[in-house]
C-alpha cells in the first residue's frame, strides 16, 4: 500500500478535485448536496474523499447512514481552506479597486425575537442592496452548532460555552415587566418584586422541557428571583406581549419586543428601579484570519442596529444599561 503523505508535502495540491469534493461534502454536511453541485455521482464523491484521506493519512470525515461530520482533522482543514478562499476574495476586491458585490450565501441563526424584530429589518436592507447575496436565516430558541451546521455566525443571548469561537459584545438586553394602563388600574401598581405574587403572571414556557423562565430583579445588593404563576403560559415572545396587551396579566419580556407598546403608551412599565443589567447579547462566528466579505458586512449592520445603548431603549425612556 502507497504510504500515506503528510500534511504541507502538495498532497492538497495534486488533489485538488478530491479537495473540493471534501469542501462541499463539509459544507453542506451531504455527499448527495456535494455531488449535486459538482455535477458528479455520490459514489464518486465518496471515493474522492477517500481518496483524499488517504494521501493525507488522515481521517476527514466521520461517515453514518444518517448523518456526516467532520473529524478534529476534516475541522481543521475546512477552516484553512475557508481561509484560502477569503484570501482570494480579499485580493480580487483590491484588484477591482475595492468595490466589491457581495455574493453567496449567509447563513444565521437569531432567537425568535431578536430575530423577527431586530434582524430581519436588517437582512432586507442586506438583500435589497446585495441582489446576488443569499440569506439563509435560522430563527429560533434552540441553540445551534456553528460548525455542524455550516452556520456563518449566531447572534446570542448569554454566554458563550465554546472557547474556540469569536464572541463580540454588542449590547446588554434588558427585559422589562409591563401591563397595560387598564390591568394596573384594576389590580394596582407591584412598587416591589414581592407584590408581583398578587397578580397574574403570563410566564414564558419551554414547551419540550415544561421550564417557567424566571424573573429577575435586582436592585444595589437586593435581588428577587421568581417563577411567574398565573393561568396562561407560552412559549413564543411576541404571543406573551399579545396576552399582556388584551389585558390578561403582566408580563417580564424583553426591551426590543415590548418597546412599540410602551412609546405608544398601550403599555406601562413598573419596577423600572428594580431592572438588571441584563444578559448580553453576542455575535459569535469562527476565528478565521480572513473574514468574508458577507460576514464582515453584516457585522458592521449589527453594530449599527443593536450599539452598546439600543435606540429602542433610548425611545422608551430608559437609561444606558449598566
């Protein structure tokens, strides 16, 4: 048998066919997408890439009936490979004078709210401006693999459990607790966390779990958590803030979903002085020494959207965070 060739000895070079077959098989996490693309069999894509591994001496990819994933090695190659590719792409735009069109395809993942509220907006100024750029976008409250999934970059509520990835800080969310003018009459004013027992609580619910998201409050070295109760639970932000607007209790939400109510005044916000800093919220991508010209613009439009005091909360009167 031909002893296998190591790394940085033109292995990559000479196979350079089987290299894009590995690269679109790894994007796409598809030997049937990949050969789709390159116009070739899924047998002959699965024998490219074994071909591949096999003058590398490595394993690229980890093969099942169901499902393909890459190998510590298959990471580390799709990730100098994407950096070759931007590299070509960076020149190509300072060839031609730096006006470059953005093309291809973003992918991203955003929380349902977040998402539908602060970066839709967003990805349609994108694609009206970029025609030939293609968003795919992910919104929901599950929490993704970048990798795995071939996702360009997360917008992210919280931590950030993965070392290895780039986290860049926009702003800290804040959720406000609100009820309509009409509720407070009725039922009073809570001046403390523990006055909000007395009322009906519309509570947020993960369906797959049954977990009540809790509300926290804080104030110097004071702080409440609670876990709303009251007779209506959801798990979809904006069907909270319609069950809150009809009058059927109050509700903990966040800054971004509750704003266009409370500066029109269908909603008054109560325990102002009790609200947290709150959790941040991060955009998280590959480190790479390139970024793509898709990436780095949609960076800059969320740095625009959501700064480190979001205009929605300067709108509704509250203070800078922190």
């Amino acid at each position: 048998m031909k002893q296998a060739r190591p790394f940085g000895d033109g292995a990559l070079i000479e196979c350079f066919k089987e290299t894009m077959m590995f690269i679109q098989v790894a994007e796409n996490r598809s030997f049937t997408v990949a050969a789709q693309r390159m116009n070739v069999t899924p047998a002959g894509v699965s024998k490219g890439v074994t071909r591949l591994e096999r003058a590398l001496g490595v394993k690229l990819l980890n093969r099942s009936t169901r499902s393909v994933s890459l190998t510590d090695d298959g990471e580390r190659l799709l990730a100098r490979w994407r950096d070759i590719l931007l590299a070509v792409q960076a020149a190509e735009g300072e060839l031609s004078g730096g006006q470059e069109d953005l093309k291809g395809k973003l992918k991203i993942h955003a929380p349902v709210g977040l998402g539908r509220r602060v970066v839709m907006p967003l990805l349609m100024t994108m694609a009206k401006k970029y025609p030939d750029l293609v968003v795919n976008a992910d919104f929901s409250d599950r929490v993704p693999n970048l990798v795995e999934e071939g996702l360009d970059v997360l917008v992210k509520i919280g931590g950030v459990a993965d070392s290895r990835m780039v986290a860049g800080k926009l702003a800290h969310l804040r959720y406000v607790t609100c009820a309509t003018p009409a509720y407070l009459e009725r039922w009073g004013v809570p001046r403390s966390p523990l006055e909000i027992e007395r009322h009906n609580c519309i509570a947020y619910v993960q369906w797959q779990t049954g977990n009540i998201h809790q509300w926290i409050y804080e104030k110097g070295d004071e702080q409440y958590v609670l876990t709303p109760a009251g007779n209506v639970g959801v798990n979809h932000p904006e069907a909270i803030l319609d069950a809150v607007l009809s009058g059927a209790g109050i509700a903990r939400m966040a800054s971004f979903i509750a704003a266009p109510a409370v500066i029109d005044g269908r909603l008054r916000m109560v325990l102002d002085d009790w609200m947290p800093k709150g959790p941040e919220i991060q955009l998280v991508y590959q480190p790479s020494k390139f970024q793509s010209p898709r990436l780095r613009t949609f960076i800059e439009h969320m740095l625009e959207a959501i700064p480190s005091y979001p205009p929605w909360e300067k709108a509704m009167g509250l203070p800078p965070a922190g």
